[in-house]
C-alpha cells in the first residue's frame, strides 16, 4: 500500500519514530529523521522530535560526553549478597547462571580459564565467578567501579582484579595479562555507538582457541514491568541503551570480525518481560584469531 494522503503519511511516520524511541533504537530514529517523506517535511513538530532525539543520543556524536556519562557512576549499593548461592526464585539473574555454567564447562575441559570481563561496574558478576568456579578473572569499567570491585575481591577472597579503563580507546591495566581464555561482555553491546569496533577489540585480547561470551537485551525494555520506572520516549534525555539487538544483529557483526556464535540462546527474564540472549563465539577457522 502506498500512501498518499499527507495526514495518513504524517500518523504513520510519527508512530514509526515513536516505537523507534521507545525501543532504545536511537540511532536508527535520528536516521529516520534524516529522510522525512517530501509531503510531510514542514510539519512543525519536526523541530521537537528532532531536539528529542539529538538529546537522546548527543553523547553518541561526542566521545567526551559519552566516556562522562559512565564514568560519573560511584557504585555503593551492594553488600556480597551477590555471591550466595543462586536460588529458584531469583529470576533476574539467569542469564549469570547460564555464563558462570559456561566457564563450568570451559574449566572441566581445560582445566583452568582465564577470564577478561569488560564493563564490570562494580565486578559483582566477576568476583561470582571467580569465586563459585575457580577460573582466574580479570575486569576493566570506566567507571569508578573497579575501586570497590577490588575490595569485595579481597574481602571475599575471590581472586580477582580490576582497574579503571576505557575499554578501546586506552591499553589494559599494566599488570593484565594480554590474552585471555574467555572475554566477557555483558550487558555492554546496547550501550555502545559502535559494536563492531567493540567486539574487534575484544576478539583481539582472546587466546587462541578461546571464546567470545556477551549477554545483551533482545529487543528493548517496551513492554516490560519496568517501562513503568524508564524513560520515556519523548522524555529529553541522554540514553544509555542506544540499541535494541536481536540475535542476527550480533551474528553480523561477528561475522564482520571473523567470529561465529557456537552457542546461542534467548533467556526470558520475568522481573521486566524482556529476553536476554547469551551468545559464545570463536573464530572462524580461517580467521588469523583463530591461529
């Protein structure tokens, strides 16, 4: 069907950019906004939606911006809760379960792992699983987290080591090690302007042979429990998640960097009726990672 009528093509243009909001996809929305159809251009409430929009991603055009928004958190609102044993009720975590079953997997076969966990905040799930598995971990964040991830780390004994970097753009801490068995990145992918230039410069810290583990939201928060207490649409703000991926937009962009998914799976999450997807990659046999 093709639309003539400039008010049905306003309705439908506008819903369209509506979801987009709603649903983190923000860059695609300030795509959306760069080819309004000819016979709806001069609509007035352009200029709102436009403002609405450049604020909601401002900090994507601006790295400053960006690396402020984050490293701005002071985490302080865990006390090691974290790192009791998981119970059936606890539904908002299975998709820690199912990667800490993964490094499981990984050390019964190995022996010992190595693990890199990026974007860390306060190192929660890392200092888990380096104390429920045994697997030897390391962590960056940009925030201020690493400070008190390291010092539930000695205080839990779990091992683990963290420092403050921004991941891609400065080196590792001076004492990490180079490579690693398992690079981890959770719940970092939907924050991020550029994904393929996040999981290059992940795939490129694993070792041979090693894998490339992320968790992420498939599809957005819309629709869950706690649309409630998040942003609005229309609301001027700056947004964290920028993206809503599905499963074939991570294989895409594994495939751009050489990497295929070995392991894959959506996990439903009942606190906010939004799927998270797990997804363990490795090179490709012809790929020099893979070398």
């Amino acid at each position: 069907m093709i639309l003539q009528d400039p008010a049905e093509i306003w309705t439908h243009f506008r819903s369209l950019w509506e979801t987009l909001m709603a649903h983190d996809e923000i860059v695609l929305a300030s795509h959306l906004l760069q080819a309004v159809p000819w016979k709806v251009r001069d609509r007035p409430e352009l200029e709102e939606m436009r403002r609405i929009t450049h604020i909601a991603g401002s900090h994507l055009e601006d790295p400053t911006k960006y690396w402020d928004m984050y490293e701005g958190y002071n985490p302080n609102f865990w006390d090691g809760e974290c790192l009791a044993p998981y119970t059936p009720d606890m539904d908002i975590f299975p998709r820690y379960r199912v990667t800490e079953d993964f490094v499981r997997e990984q050390i019964a076969k190995r022996g010992s792992v190595t693990l890199l966990d990026i974007g860390v905040f306060d190192g929660q799930i890392t200092n888990r699983i380096a104390k429920a598995t045994g697997a030897k971990c390391w962590g960056v964040d940009c925030s201020n987290g690493p400070e008190l991830a390291n010092r539930y780390a000695q205080m839990f004994g779990t091992g683990a080591q963290f420092g403050k970097c921004r991941f891609g753009v400065d080196g590792l801490p001076a004492n990490f090690p180079d490579k690693y068995d398992i690079v981890l990145c959770m719940e970092v992918y939907e924050h991020v302007p550029d994904t393929r230039k996040l999981l290059q410069s992940a795939v490129e810290l694993v070792s041979p042979g090693g894998f490339l583990v992320l968790t992420t939201p498939h599809g957005s928060w819309f629709g869950g429990l706690q649309t409630s207490d998040y942003i609005r649409f229309d609301e001027p703000k700056p947004r964290e998640h920028v993206r809503a991926p599905t499963l074939q937009d991570v294989a895409s962009d594994l495939d751009s960097v050489g990497w295929e998914p070995v392991e894959q799976k959506i996990i439903p999450v009942q606190v906010s009726n939004r799927a998270t997807m797990f997804v363990a990659a490795r090179a490709k046999p012809s790929s020099p990672s893979a070398r």
